[in-house]
C-alpha cells in the first residue's frame, strides 16, 4: 500500500487538551465555593449564613413568610465543609448532597484535567440525566421538608 499515509488517531482513554482546561476550570470553580463555604460561619438557625458575604437577606422569606428552595444551602456547605455531616443534612437534605457531590467533582475533574482520563466521560454518560432529575427531585423534596421545619410553619 504504498502512498497510503497513516492516519493520525486521537489516542484511546485520552480526552483533548481543551477539555482537560474546562475540568480545570470546573474543578477551580468548585474549589472556590468549597473554600469559601470552609470560611464561613455555619449560622445556628439553619439559614442565613449567606449574609456573611454581604448579601442581603433573604427576599422571598421577606415576601412570602416561608423558605425559598435553596434555603440553607450556604449553611449546609459550611457544614460540610467542616465534616458536620449529620448537622449539613438537618440543616438541609439538598445542600448536604450538593456538598458531598461538589467535593468528589472537584476529585474527578482535577483527574481528568491532570491526567486526560476519559473517567468523567464514562460516569457522565452512566448517569446523564439521571443526575439531572435526581438532583432537581431532591431540591424538591428538601423544600418541602424546609417548609416542613420552618420555624414560623412547622
């Protein structure tokens, strides 16, 4: 086969440099918030913490007299990132789960990114939507059980 020239193949359970530069970004994104939630101050009513960054209070409790779906979220990270577990899932379900899941993408993408593994790609496509679901069935359930709790309603 002469004049036939050899194809240039990616190589096999290598994925391009430019998805290895979005894993690291991804992973930097996520280390940040991880951060961040680690050098926060848990508040110890179970909401509020986000104030610690100068945000405002909470405007649908202010409007409505009840928890927004993502009440507690930032306490429940700053939880978690102290290892309280048990104290992140009471203060709210959804959170301690994004919490834990936010830390193990953090492992995979920096993997990924430092070593070119197709890993992700295989978990992303085992999962795929269902990841998506689960995650918006559970913010749905951690809501109602955040209403459930609330102080004024429960």
């Amino acid at each position: 086969m002469a004049g036939v020239s050899a194809l240039k193949l990616p190589k096999t359970g290598c994925v391009p440099a430019s998805e290895r530069i979005v894993c690291a970004g991804a992973a930097l994104c996520i280390l940040t918030v991880l951060v961040i939630a680690a050098s926060l101050e848990a508040a110890p009513v179970g909401f509020g913490t986000h104030t610690q960054l100068g945000l405002d209070e909470c405007s649908f409790v202010e409007m409505f007299g009840y928890p927004c779906a993502s009440c507690g979220m930032t306490t429940a990270f700053t939880h978690a990132a102290d290892f309280s577990l048990l104290d992140s899932f009471v203060t709210q379900p959804a959170g301690a789960v994004y919490a834990v899941a936010s830390a193990v993408a953090f492992w995979m993408l920096t993997y990924v990114a430092w070593t070119g593994s197709v890993a992700g790609r295989t978990v992303l496509h085992a999962i795929g939507t269902k990841l998506l679901w689960g995650g918006l069935i559970l913010l749905g359930l951690a809501w109602a059980y955040k209403v459930w709790t609330w102080p004024t309603l429960g």
